[in-house]
C-alpha cells in the first residue's frame, strides 16, 4: 500500500514538471491600451483574465480587450492541462489621446431634462445589455474592414471641453459621409441591437462579432438588417445619417470587447484614399 501511495505521487511529480514547461501562451502583437490583443494557448489549457475566464475557440485561439484608460500593467494567468497555474505579466503600451476644446453647444444637450435622463438610462441599458453577448462565433478571427471609407472626423479617446466642462472621452471613430452612405459590416456577425431614434446616438445598430467583440455604429438614418440576422463581412447593413445629437452626417463606429471600449482604428488597415 505504501509502495503504491509512493509512486503515484513520484508519477504526479514528474508529469507536472515535464508538461509545465510546455505549457503554451501564445499572443499575437503588442498588447496596447484600447487595443486587442490575440492569443492562444493549447488543448486542455484555461486563461483567466481579472477573474474571468476567456472563452477558447476550437482552435485554441482567444482574445481580451483593454479599455482606454486601463493600467499598464496587466497579467493572464493559464491553467495548464495538470491544473497549475501560470502568471503571465503584461506591459501595454500606453497611449496619448487628443483634447479638443468645443464651445457653443446647445444647453438641451449639456442639461438634458428628468424624463431625457431616464430614457437616457434605458437606452444605456439596452446598449449594455447588447454587448454583453459572450457567444461562440468566430466573426472575431476575421481580418475587419472599414464599414464606410471617408475622411476621419473624429479619433478614438479624445476628450471634448464642452463650454469648458470636460465630458466623457470620445470612444468611437467616425467617418464623415454624406447620409444615405451604405454602411458595411466590418465583419461578420449576429444582430444584437437595432435602435431607430436613441437621444444620443439616434438610429444605432450593434452586431455581435463572437466572444464578447461587438461592433456599434451610430447615428444611422436607416437600418437594414433586424435583430437575430445573420450578417457577412462587407454587407451594407444601415446608411449613414446625422441622428441623435450630431453637427452633421457621419458613421460613429465603436468596438467593444464586452464592457471594455477599444479603438476601432486599432483593428483595420489605414483608411483607404477615396475614389
Ligand atoms: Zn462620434
């Protein structure tokens, strides 16, 4: 019995040397502030990261996304196939983000009203509840392309002094285009929200991307597809409009990965010259 007790252990022992120097964390680039960041890791291996434990594609492969304004210092920890953990400490690059002064801003949208503020809340909620979607497509692992190709009128992370009062930072990017613009999906997906007028954002539509990577354009003036529907990389899906509270026509595109807002710019080629 004792013999028995012995070399199972000494078996245990061995294994876990052998198989943790193997175990396997691959990323993919160099893990940025609003960036995303690609890995994967083997079979029967698991990543955390903050507690949360990232959905594997078949394939291995797995993403996060850091917000704009996450610390610097970030870590993954791996479970290996033995059940041993594995601290993988990351260091993102740190970004600078533009601050753009704005003054004559209308007081309807500086002090919305009670009753604006609680259909602010619910749509926020709506919206929050949209990119909640952890699914298991695998939309995430296509190359994105620009939903619409236009001059950039506005950059992810800049921060607005309205009136000289900081507001919320800028989280999308936006395209300048005329309304009536097709707007293409930047990569597959599901329809997971379409909204028709929201106070802020006006016709707003939300397509899931697969493992918590969403996509939201805002300020549409159509919409074509419905909520459930199956969408193509490159299908037009909405049009351009200047919905909700905008100076002018443009698509606002934001990513998500579930809560975390990433710089859509981060996840396309340059934009192209217009022709
Ligand atoms: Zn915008």
């Amino acid at each position: 019995m004792r013999y028995y007790l012995f070399h199972f252990i000494l078996i245990v022992f061995f294994i876990s040397i052998t198989t943790s120097s193997f175990a396997a964390l691959q990323l993919e680039g160099s893990p940025t502030q609003s960036g995303l960041l690609r890995g994967h890791i083997d079979p029967g291996e698991q990543v955390f990261y903050a507690d949360q434990q990232l959905k594997i594609a078949p394939d291995g492969s797995f993403i996060l996304g850091f917000g704009r304004d996450v610390t610097p210092q970030q870590s993954l920890t791996l479970i290996d196939s033995d059940g041993i953990e594995h601290i993988h400490k990351l260091t993102l690059k740190q970004r600078k983000y533009d601050i753009q002064r704005i003054d004559g801003i209308s007081k309807k949208m500086m002090n919305p009203s009670e009753e604006d503020l609680k259909r602010i809340r619910q749509e926020a909620q709506q919206v929050a509840k949209a990119r909640q979607q952890d699914s298991g497509r695998l939309n995430f692992q296509e190359s994105f392309i620009w939903p619409v190709i236009g001059r950039i009128s506005g950059i992810y992370g800049s921060q607005r002094i309205l009136n000289g009062e900081p507001r919320r930072p800028h989280f999308g990017i936006d395209i300048a285009a005329p309304t009536g613009t097709p707007v293409k999906a930047p990569a597959g997906g599901v329809i997971t929200m379409v909204h028709k007028g929201m106070f802020f954002s006006g016709g707003t539509l939300i397509v899931d991307h697969g493992h918590g990577l969403s996509s939201s354009f805002l300020h549409l003036s159509k919409t074509l597809v419905k909520v459930g529907e199956h969408v193509a990389q490159g299908q037009q899906i909405a049009k351009v409009g200047a919905s909700g509270r905008v100076t002018g026509p443009h698509l606002d595109w934001r990513i998500n990965w579930f809560k975390q807002r990433l710089d859509p710019a981060l996840l396309v080629p340059p934009m192209p010259k217009k022709n």
